[in-house]
C-alpha cells in the first residue's frame, strides 16, 4: 500500500498554505519572502521574487518575469493579487496556462506549494528557502555535468587519434623487440583514459533514456551479492524491499545507481558496521514533490541506501554530488561515482537527496517514478 510522504525523514521545514484567515501584517511578511523557483525548464534553477503587485509572466523585457524557453508566449500569464491571496490568469497564450497539470481557463487560485506550467517551464509558488537554495545547487551540478561532457567529448577524440596511432606503429614493428612492450603499455593507459572519458560523457548526457517496467526486488537482490563478496565479514548488508514495488526505469543504469551507493556504504564502514537497502512505495503531494526536485507530484518508489559509518559533515555533504569531488586518497577515487549517480536519477525523472551525521552514518535516498 502506498504511503503519503509528510517529511518525517527529513529536518525540512513543510511548505504550507497560507490560511485565509492570517493576519494582514502577517500576510504582508510572508508575501515579501515569496517566491517562483524554476524546477523545470529552460531556467531551470532560477528564483522570481513575488512580492504584492502583479507580475507579467512571458519572454522580453516588457514582462516581471522573463523566461528564455521558446514555447513561452511574450504575454503567456499574469500573477494577480489583492494582498491576501493570488490567482493567475493565463492571456491567450498559444501552449496555455496550468496549475498543478490542470489547465487554467481565465483565472486560477494559487496557493503556496502550487506548480505552475508555462510551457515547457514549471514554476513552483514557494516560501521555501531550502528549496531556493537546493535548486541552485542543482542548477550548479547540471552546469558542471554539461561542461564535463563537453571537455570529454573533445578528449575522447584526441585519444582515439592515439590509439590508431599506436596500432598503425605496432604493425610495422618487427615480431621481437622491446618497443612492443611499451606500446602495450601506452595503449593500456590510453584506454583507460577513455574510459574516463566515456564516464564523463555519461555524466554530461541529456538524452532521454529508454525505460521499462524493472521489478525492484530481483534487481537489488543481484546487486546486494555482488557486493557481499568484496566486503568483509564484519560488514552486514541488510534487505527491506517488498516483492512487488515496479519502477519505470533502465535497468542497467539502475544496477549503476544502486552498485554505487552500496560501494560508498562500504567504504564509509572501515571498522565494520551495516549497510540497509530500504524501499518503499510513496505517493507524493504537490509540496513534498516540489522539496524533493521531483518535476511532478504522483506515485514513485522511494529506495534508501543507509549505513552507521563514519558520515559527513556538512561542507563534503554540499559537494558530495560534484564532478571530480572525492575524500579518497589519490589513485582511489575518480570523484565521479556520486556525479554520475545524479544525472543518471535525473533523467529518469527522479531525485536523489543524501543526508549524513559525522559518527553516525549516511543516508542516500532516490526517488524513482513508479510503474502502473
């Protein structure tokens, strides 16, 4: 049976309505804090002020709030409010208006927590800081992922000079001599090199991705006993998924996901301890969904990977997701894995939120659309 997710997993302040009855010095306060943060869209991460006047939604400079995705009308909608409350009003735009996937006719009530769609855009009507603040990071990791690709593409190329390079050199090699050895070496590191350069080509992929129903459990299970045999005895890995949670996903690109967060687990773990492999199906509404960076409220499942190691503190958790970040010691860690990890859930339509404790363990959970 599906669970309504209310946040009891995580320190995060709920965005709730404002009621009707509220004060109107109150509702002046918190109309000043508002805010429209973009969580899909060409501008994606990006934060509008709301303040108490009404604000122009569409393209140009003769709008409040200008957005630069081409399926936005120049006048697509207009913010309303009387102090106390807000509607909007879609202007005869030619993709329309919706609030919360319904499409608006003349005036629509907004409320704080609503989605609204202009476009291909989403706008989510926010009081949240943390919410400000986890888009920009995230907006900061797809800037890196996207510059990562592109330096890799150009490097992937170069090295592909090489390596046919080396092939054509090693053919006009007499049979015995040492330069054969030495060849073999350069090509060993040049692949490897590759390699790298394919895992970041990965990382700065924005190509949909072909999904499929993938029955959890068997998936996890397959993973969990790849990983029991490189860890040690005083390692135990325990299993809490039920036998019919679905996803709609890549099954290979979920075995990477899980794979991952289970071999950071046991490296957190030098002096032993348990790593649990949680999942369970969460129905979102609207307002968990926008905290979580989800693009949609609905149905997904929602799979944890937790462990009682040594944990993070709080400046390596801010940069656990970024290209390159790694604590490892040089030679053990490319900093990529976590990297990887994100935009892999990203473009499944999912999230991933990790939370840690120094001394007492990490956290790793991933959101994943559920299968109907």
């Amino acid at each position: 049976m599906a669970t309504v997710v209310r946040d009891e997993m995580e320190s995060t302040t709920d965005i709730s309505v404002i009621p009707p009855f509220i004060r109107e010095e109150s509702t002046q306060r918190i109309a000043q804090a508002l805010r429209l943060v973009c969580v899909a869209g060409a501008d994606l991460g990006r934060t509008f002020r709301v303040g108490a006047t009404t604000l122009m939604i569409g393209r140009g400079p003769s709008v409040d709030i200008s957005l630069n995705a081409k399926d936005v009308s120049r006048h697509h909608a207009r913010l309303h409010t009387d102090g106390s409350s807000f509607t909007l009003e879609d202007l005869g735009s030619s993709n329309g208006s919706f609030v919360n996937g319904e499409q608006i006719a003349g005036k629509s009530p907004v409320r704080v927590g609503d989605r609204i769609q202009v476009g291909s855009t989403i706008l989510v009507f926010t009081h949240h800081d943390e919410l400000e603040d986890r888009m920009h990071q995230l907006q900061r990791l797809e800037a890196m992922g996207a510059l990562a690709g592109g330096l890799a593409h150009d490097f992937n190329n170069s090295l592909a000079v090489i390596l046919g390079c080396l092939d054509l050199f090693e053919r006009r090699l007499p049979p015995s001599t040492e330069l054969r050895d030495m060849i073999t070496e350069m090509r060993t590191a040049a692949s490897s090199a590759s390699l790298l350069a394919r895992r970041l080509l990965r990382l700065g992929r924005r190509d949909e991705v072909e999904l499929e129903s993938v029955v959890l459990q068997p998936l996890v299970q397959r993973t969990v006993a790849l990983v029991r045999r490189q860890v040690s005895q005083r390692i135990a890995i325990e299993v809490n998924v039920p036998t019919d949670l679905t996803v709609r996903a890549s099954s290979e690109e979920l075995y990477q996901v899980l794979l991952n967060l289970l071999l950071n687990a046991r490296d957190a773990l030098p002096d032993g301890g348990t790593i649990e492999v949680a999942a369970r199906a969460v129905t979102m509404e609207r307002a968990e969904a926008a905290t979580r960076h989800l693009p949609a409220n609905g149905d997904y499942v929602e799979l944890s990977v937790i462990d009682n190691g040594v944990g993070m503190d709080d400046a390596t958790l801010a940069r656990a997701f970024e290209p390159f970040f790694t604590t490892k010691p040089p030679g053990e860690g490319t900093g990529l894995g976590l990297a990887m990890l994100h935009g892999i859930v990203r473009r499944h339509g999912g999230s991933v939120i990790a939370r840690s404790n120094v001394g007492r363990g990490t956290t790793v959970t991933v959101w994943i659309p559920r299968a109907t």
